[in-house]
C-alpha cells in the first residue's frame, strides 16, 4: 500500500485574515485555489457546502484553509485543551520565539504568555511556547536552540 500525507485542513472564519496570518505572519505560500459546492457534500458531511479552498505550504508541510460561504461554521474559537482527544496543536520551529509570537498578535493571534517553558538542555537552550491563530487554533512555537 502506497500512502503520504496530503494536507491539514483548518476550518477558518476569515479567509482572507487567516491566509494574511499564515502566509505574512508565518511565511507559508499560497499555491492553489478552489472553489467548492454540493459534488463534495456527501464527503464533508456538509448539505448546502460552499466554500473557498486555499492550499498553502511552507517545508514540505500542505495547510488547506476553508472558507465556508454557506452554510457557515460552527464553534467558538476557543483554544482546545490539550487533553482533548484529537489534533491537538501544529508545532513551528523559530529561531525567534518573541518575534515570532509578536508577529502572532499582530495578525490577530493570541499568545498564551503562561505557557512560555524554557529550559537547559545540554549545551543549548531550549524555549517553547503557545499561541493561536485567528480561530482559537493552536500552535506551538519553538526554538530548538543551535
């Protein structure tokens, strides 16, 4: 059996703020578009889908942000526990945590500043923390040190 990832699909209230958060704030790039109706109702589970597709990538890694037209999205926004059975969190490696979680809030994210860890490790430093994009996503920022 052949099998390799695909993408990771994230549900968006904003397109456009969201590709501005991903593709500006964490340098992914857009590289297709779609345009989505009813022929993919029965696989998404969706009557009345319509949506605007966006693939973006950055280090081998496919994000698909969708934008529901109709019949909207559900949920709150709230950043998921940890321990709630799932995808938990995407995980970036910086080389600036601070920078990078400035650049987070600046596009309309949110750092979670209680959840900052770092710590010795060896020779090196290690320093984590959490974050969210626009939709309460989580995503972990770390600097693995050199």
């Amino acid at each position: 059996m052949s099998l390799s990832v695909s993408h990771i699909g994230i549900c968006v209230s904003d397109l456009d703020a969201s590709l501005r958060f991903y593709c500006e704030g964490l340098g992914f790039e857009e590289v297709a578009s779609h345009e989505v109706g009813e022929e993919f109702a029965a696989l998404m589970e969706v009557e009345g889908v319509r949506l605007r597709s966006r693939m973006i990538t950055k280090d081998g890694v496919t994000l698909e942000l969708l934008g529901f037209d109709a019949p909207g999205v559900t949920g709150d926004g709230g950043r998921r526990p940890m321990n709630r059975l799932g995808l938990t969190h995407l995980s970036l490696r910086v080389d600036d945590v601070e920078g990078t979680a400035a650049t987070v809030e600046a596009l309309g994210g949110a750092v979670v500043r209680t959840t900052r860890t770092t710590f010795a490790f060896g020779d090196t430093t290690l320093d984590f923390l959490y974050c969210t994009d626009p939709d309460g996503v989580r995503i972990e920022l770390m600097d693995l040190g050199s």
